[in-house]
C-alpha cells in the first residue's frame, strides 16, 4: 500500500487545526460599513473570541458555560431580524455593534430610538407638574376616566395648581388632554422626551407601556415564538391582553458608534443572548498599519 506523504499529512494536519480553531474558538469577519468608526473601520478584519459568552453549540442556540455580555462590549452576533424568521440563527447575516443595554437594564430612548442623556427614570417614580386653575374641572374630569387616583395637590403658585404624577400617568395625561390643558413639569429639566424602557431579562416580568409595546410585541414574535399583536396600547399574548410579560431569553440593546448608521437596535430591535457568536478581539488586517493586531475598543 503506497504511503501518504509527509507533506500532506501536515496539510490535512493544519486544514484540520483551521476548521476546528475556527468551529470552536476563534472566526474572522470584515467590518462591512462605516457604522462602529472609529472603534473599527471599514474594510478592516478582526478576531473573535466565541467562547466570550459561552460556546454556541453548532447547528444550534445552546450554549456551555454561558456567560452574559458585558456594557461597552463590541460584540459579532446574527441578524436577529432577517427575511425570514424560519431562516436558522447561525445562517443569518452577520452584524458588529457595541451592547448598550444588558439585560435588566432601563434606557431612556427617544422616539427615534436613540439613548439619551437624560436620567434614568421608572415608569412610575413621581414628579410635579402644574396646570392653570382656571383647568381644574377639565383634569378631574381626564383623570377620573384614565383612574388616575393618589396624587395630591401639593401647592398653588402664579396661578397655577401643581399635582404628582408618575412618567406613565404624564404620558397618559398628554395623551388624552391632546394640548387643551398646558400640564408641563414644574422643573423642566424633566420635560425630556424620552421614555424609559426595560431590556428583558431571563425569568423577570416586564411591563408593558404604550410607548414600549410594539418592541415588546416584535420581540415575543420573533424570539419568544408566540403569537402576539396589538390594538391600541393594549399588548394580546396568545389572544389575551396582558400588562406584563415575564421572557424566557435575556436580551441585548445595541448601538453603533456612528448614529447616521441604522444597523442597530433602532432597526432590528432587542438581540437575544442566542444570537450572540462572541466578543470581537484583535484587529488582524488594516489599511492603517499601526491598527493591527490592536484590541477592539
């Protein structure tokens, strides 16, 4: 029987050490576009470490020794919003950003989807708001039909009445008074615009809210496989509305560097802990040659 030559042994010897670095340990990828500059830039290729969060299993979700993403974290993971949902998660497109938002976490967003400076609030922690007295009659009434109850009437000055509500009742109150009635926060530092949303996390309820519904909705859809919808501000799981709803994944919100970039969570929504591949590492090819080898930031 005629032997097999050395050189190929060592060959196949090395095609097998890739094959099985890059299955178990370590893939490449190109950045693709100019939305994590200057972390990354286009056209650069960089190292990624799969065992950052855990060892996704192959042909599969699963993972050993799983671990959660770290805020800041520059992180290779699969579309989570493809064509098709039935397409399979390791097949899906691939996308770089930083995580943002880990699970548990609340970021106050804006209606573009943006995080804001703003501080962290709850839904419900309470601010003061004022209104002319001359509108008192008008309130009673909105606040008897949207039951709001137990907030006093903690002053009266220049004219105006000045009353406790929480972010959501605010929201609520604008809604419906739809301008009539001049109710503006008493400190206006607290007149931002953004809403305070709950990245889910594993096993935790979330309440749902009218400004988060539709986040929540996709991602119970896509994710949690269970048909939901909703009509008005009303969340339907399974047919039957709900105020919260506990997940079973933990979730992600990403951010690119670039804010004109849209392949973010503005435009796919909240990544599951399954789609994660791994956290990026070393920079192994630049136009720039003082970036290689670098670490990603």
């Amino acid at each position: 029987m005629r032997r097999i030559p050395v050189w190929v042994k060592a060959m196949l010897t090395a095609v097998v050490l890739v094959l099985l670095v890059k299955t178990f340990a370590i893939t490449s990828c190109t950045i693709p576009s100019t939305g994590m500059e200057n972390s990354l830039y286009q056209g650069e290729r960089v190292l990624v470490n799969k065992w950052s969060y855990g060892f996704r299993v192959p042909f599969s979700t699963g993972r050993w020794l799983t671990k959660l993403a770290g805020k800041g974290d520059v992180v290779l993971f699969n579309n989570p919003n493809p064509r098709s949902l039935q397409t399979a998660v390791g097949r899906r497109e691939l996308f770089i950003s930083r995580v943002i938002g880990i699970p548990g976490d609340t970021l106050m967003l804006n209606d573009e989807l943006l995080v804001t400076g703003e501080q962290v609030l709850s839904p419900d922690s309470k601010s003061l708001y004022d209104y002319p007295y001359t509108e008192e009659e008008v309130m009673q009434d909105v606040m008897r039909r949207l039951n709001i109850q137990d907030n006093r009437l903690v002053g009266y000055a220049d004219g105006k009445y000045i009353r406790t509500f929480s972010h959501y009742e605010y929201y609520l109150l604008k809604q419906s008074l739809a301008g009539k009635v001049d109710l503006a926060p008493v400190y206006r530092e607290d007149m931002g615009k953004s809403h305070p949303f709950v990245i889910p996390a594993k096993g935790k309820p979330v309440n749902v809210y009218p400004w988060n519904v539709m986040l929540l909705c996709n991602t119970i859809v896509r994710h949690e496989g269970k048909l939901a919808n909703v009509k008005g501000d009303t969340l339907y799981v399974g047919g039957k509305p709900v105020e919260t709803y506990t997940f079973d994944k933990d979730y992600y919100w990403m951010a690119s560097n670039n804010p004109v970039n849209l392949c973010d969570s503005r435009l796919f929504g909240l990544v599951p802990h399954d789609h994660l591949i791994g956290k990026t590492w070393r920079i192994w090819f630049s136009s720039r040659k003082e970036r290689v080898f670098q670490q990603v930031q």
